[in-house]
C-alpha cells in the first residue's frame, strides 16, 4: 500500500497590494513519502486543498481546493494581523500532511495627512 504522497517542497505567497486575496502557489508533488515516484497519469488527478488561519503550527480554515493547477486563492488577512497559509495534497482518497506554513501580513493602513480629525 502506498503511503500518503509527500507534499510540495515550498509554499510561497505571492503579496499584491491591490487585490484582497492571498495566492498560495506550490510545487506539485510527484512522490510519494516513501520516494517512489507517482504514475505520470495520476499527477494531473492529485487535488490540492488551501489553508488558512491565524496560527503558524496550523492554518485550520479550509480554502479552496484546485487539481492540476499551481495557485490556490484564499482570503488575505484582516488590516492590521497575519495569517498563515498552507497546502495538503489529496490523491487516491488520502491525503498529505500541511506543507510549511508560510505566512502574510497586512499592516493597518496609515491616513493620508489631512485625513485625520481631532478628538474634541
């Protein structure tokens, strides 16, 4: 019996400061823990499944799930917090261990001057 596919060598957020989203983008993974290779056939097939969350030990919030792509979009965080972000691997009905989490952050957004009022 096969053991669980071992999961993507990096996870890596891409930041754009325009959009409200985090991109997890990854590795596909094309072995399984034990090193053998995964049929060439079953690669496009393995699902991966996003996560987020504002703990690094584990992003517990469901994200969206892809197959046979290599950008999965979850929620940015909250102004002012980070949250971190990772990926399992899902392949003939079991799945991987989260990748390494990685994390984003977004700053509280300082107003422009003359766009803040004194308190009377």
């Amino acid at each position: 019996m096969r053991k669980v596919l071992f999961l993507l060598l990096a996870v890596i957020l891409l930041i754009s400061a325009n959009v409200r989203a985090a991109f997890i983008d990854y590795d596909r993974s094309t072995t399984y823990t034990d090193n053998t290779p995964i049929p060439a056939a079953k690669i496009p097939t393995i699902q991966y499944q996003g996560w987020y969350g504002p703990t690094q030990a584990d992003p517990e919030n469901p994200g969206q799930t892809v197959t046979d792509n290599a950008t999965i979009t979850a929620p940015d965080p909250p102004a002012g917090s980070t949250w971190w972000y990772s990926v399992t691997a899902i392949l003939d009905g079991k799945t991987s261990v989260k990748a390494a989490a990685k994390s984003k952050t977004v700053p509280f957004q300082t107003p422009a001057a003359g766009q803040v009022r004194g308190v009377r």
